[in-house]
C-alpha cells in the first residue's frame, strides 16, 4: 500500500487477484470437506485432491504468459465444480455403508459400493460426453479473451478424461471412510500428488524424449494421476482387505432400488455442492473480464466509516 496523505491506493492485477482467489478457494474446500467427512484424515486427503491445480499453476508460470496462467485456474474450477457432484453423491453412498458397517452387517456394504460406482461411471460417460459438446460453446460465450478461451479448452479437452477415475475413486473413499480406514486415504493422496508432480515436470517442459506440451501436459498429468489412485486403490483393497467378508467386488444386476435410497440421501448435497462450487466458477468468470487491466482501489481515512471506491 502506498500511503498519500489521508488517501491509500493499493495497485493490483488479475494475477494477484486471483492467487489470493485460489488460497481463500482451497481452504474454503478444505474446511468444507473436513466439515462434511468429520475425519481429520479424510480432510486431508481432500486437501492433497484440491493441491492438483496449484502444482500444475506453479509448474506453468515459468513457462506461460500470465493469460495462459490464468486459464488453469479457471478450467481446474470448472472441472472441480462437475467432480462435485461426484463426490456429492458419494456422501450418500458412505452414508449408507456407515449405517451396516455399524449394524454389523458387512456383506451387504459391498452392494451399495458396487451400485454406487456403477451409477458414477455411467454418471462420468454422461458429464464427459456432454462437456466435450456444450463446454466448448458454453466457455466461449462467457470468455471474454480469445487467448484464455483457447488455453483453457487445451486443458479441459484432456483433464475431462479424469471424470472417470475421480469419481471410482471417490467410491473407494466412501468406502475407507465409512469402515473407519481412513490412513489409506492419505497414503493414497500422495501417490497421487507425486506421481502428479513427476508427470507435470516431464509432459509440461518435455523431458525424457517426451514432446513439451504445456497446459495439455498438466491436464494429461493430472488424470493419469487420479487412474493411479484408482489403480493403488483396487491393488491395496485386494491386497489388505476383506474384500469377501465385505462383499467388494460382486456385481449381479443395476438395483434401481439401492440406487433411489443413496439418491435420496446424496441428492440434496450434490445440489449443495454445485451451488458452493458454481458461485466460484462465477467468481473467476468475473474476473477473467477484468483481463490484464490495472485497478485501483482508493481509501479514505476520514471520521465517518472507510469507504472504497475502484478506479
């Protein structure tokens, strides 16, 4: 802040802006989570997932103008908003497992995991399948720079791949979860930040004969680090657990019936979610208008109450 008088003006841009957008958005999703799983390791489990685009912002800032930087930040929410609704229906599923985990009857935790991550695959084809035909659209209205619109489909046409192994993924969270195996969780969540980190740094900057690829390279990276999670995640349940005594791994027929009793649970918190997740998708959209644009901010130190004004 440089001090004028009674006057303050504070000089920002969008970069700063959205950097202290992006911290104030991680902990709102951290403590939100933390909220909703009342586990501290499951909490931080959800906080290693929401580092994703943080590292792949980081390992691109040396390497794309600050229009391209921006872009990240606004495709990672978007895609975060859509892993939501995943993540929100699981909530119901781990709901239900809870409940028999508690009333002893294990063998039947294994059905409504096998009809949850079906429902989710098929949920996953549908959001996949859309966004590659209305997300171009859709971003392109609300995209105010040509530049950030192109970065930002470059990265969503790779990263929407990982709709598929998010969303299994979040199954076998709800299940650890609700079987109070929660240390996994965080085993689990750095295998897939390192692997993330290991991944960034050979397809963004091209190394080990592989060709550069920049923002695409960061998204290409991130979902092959979450079907790494689902791959140490089956590996491990086959290896460690019961998976007879909780009946993991059957599948008969789509119960239609299982399916309407988490619906029932999780409905109200995918809705919740979205709501929570889509105003900062709103947020970033907003200040993507704001481009590159210089602003400032003028304080008056008077005896009645500050008042700000943008200029």
């Amino acid at each position: 802040m440089i001090r004028n008088g009674s006057h303050g003006v504070i000089l920002c841009d969008w970069h700063l802006i959205t950097t202290f957008a992006s911290l104030l958005f991680k902990i709102h999703h951290a403590i939100y989570e933390q909220t909703n799983s009342k586990d501290h390791v499951s909490g931080i489990n959800q906080l290693a997932h929401g580092a994703y685009d943080r590292i792949d912002g980081y390992r691109l800032s040396g390497t794309c103008r600050r229009g391209r930087a921006r872009c990240l930040r606004l495709a990672g929410v978007y895609y975060l908003v859509i892993y939501m609704l995943g993540f929100g229906f699981s909530v119901g599923a781990q709901v239900l497992m809870a409940r028999r985990n508690g009333e002893g009857e294990y063998e039947r935790i294994g059905e409504v995991f096998t009809q949850g991550g079906l429902f989710l695959f098929l949920l996953a084809a549908v959001l996949f399948t859309a966004s590659n035909l209305l997300t171009p659209h859709l971003l392109h209205r609300m995209i105010g720079s040509e530049e950030v619109y192109r970065a930002t489909m470059s990265y969503l046409d790779w990263r929407v791949y990982g709709f598929f192994f998010s969303f299994i993924a979040v199954m076998f969270r709800a299940f650890y979860v609700s079987t109070t195996n929660t240390k996994i969780l965080t085993a689990n969540s750095v295998v897939m930040v390192l692997t993330n980190v290991v991944l960034n740094y050979i397809l963004i900057f091209g190394k080990f004969g592989f060709p550069a690829l920049g923002i695409a390279g960061a998204a290409i990276a991130s979902s092959i680090s979450e079907a790494v999670s689902v791959l140490f995640f089956v590996i491990y349940t086959w290896k460690k657990i019961d998976y007879k005594k909780y009946g993991l791994f059957r599948f008969t027929r789509v119960d239609f019936r299982m399916l309407g009793q988490i619906l029932s649970v999780s409905i109200w918190v995918m809705i919740q979610h979205g709501i929570a997740f889509g105003g900062w998708f709103i947020f970033f959209i907003a200040m993507e208008h704001l481009g590159e644009r210089r602003w400032r901010l003028r304080m008056w130190y008077v005896a009645s109450p500050r008042s700000c004004l943008c200029s």
